[in-house]
C-alpha cells in the first residue's frame, strides 16, 4: 500500500497516550514485560521512562513526539510489512508515518517473542 499525506496527517496527529496502552497490553498479553516495552522504545527514541510518561501527560501528538526524538541510526535496519505497509518502501516526505510504523513493528516483534538483541538491531560486521 502507499501511503497518503492524508493519512500520514492522521497518524501524525494522533496522541502517544492514546497508543501506547494499547503497546502495553499487547506485550504483556504474549507475556512480554513493560520494561522490556520501555527498553525497545527507548533504543528507536531515545526516550526514558520518565520523558515517556511526559508525553502521555502533555497528550503529546505523534509528530510532537518524533520530531523530539533522537531516532537510533540503525532504524533503518527495521523492515518488513506492519499494518499493510512495506517499511523500506514508505516514502521519504511520509517520515513521521514511517517512525510510527518503526514503532509498531519493533512492538509486534516484541510481542511475538523475537529475542531482543535482534529486535535492537545492529549493523552486521
């Protein structure tokens, strides 16, 4: 699927708040931790659990809370198919839609029991 600025508007606008509840049950269903949660948010972000906490206090907007972030400059080893969506293949101009994306796919694979040296991803030597 492509993306639209639609709906990359959409996704952008939504509150981290309002998302990551939904993050926590989905780990903790598949009996996965919420520091585990943390600690995969925190390598794609930067974000502590105290600054987390801070934007879901703020209702921080998604664009708000990537535009703060310090993306980890092997995000862009994340690939695959998330929500329809070919990561590698969403377009430059759709950057927050394609974070979020990040985002859900390292919490899936989280939640899907993948070990967390692989789902923290480092370049291959």
């Amino acid at each position: 699927m492509k993306v639209t600025a639609e709906k990359n508007e959409q996704v952008a606008k939504m509150t981290f708040a309002s998302v990551y509840p939904h993050y926590v049950t989905k780990v903790e269903k598949k009996g996965r931790t919420k520091e585990e949660l943390q600690q995969v948010i925190e390598w794609l972000t930067g974000f502590d659990e105290k600054s987390l906490q801070g934007f879901i206090r703020e209702k921080a907007t998604f664009e708000t809370f990537f535009q703060k972030a310090k993306i980890h400059s092997n995000a862009y080893l994340i690939k695959g198919v998330i929500c329809g969506y070919r990561i590698e293949e969403i377009e430059d101009e759709f950057e927050i839609y394609r974070q979020v994306r990040y985002l859900d796919k390292l919490v899936d694979e989280l939640a899907k029991g993948r070990k967390m040296e692989n789902i923290l991803r480092e370049e291959k030597k």
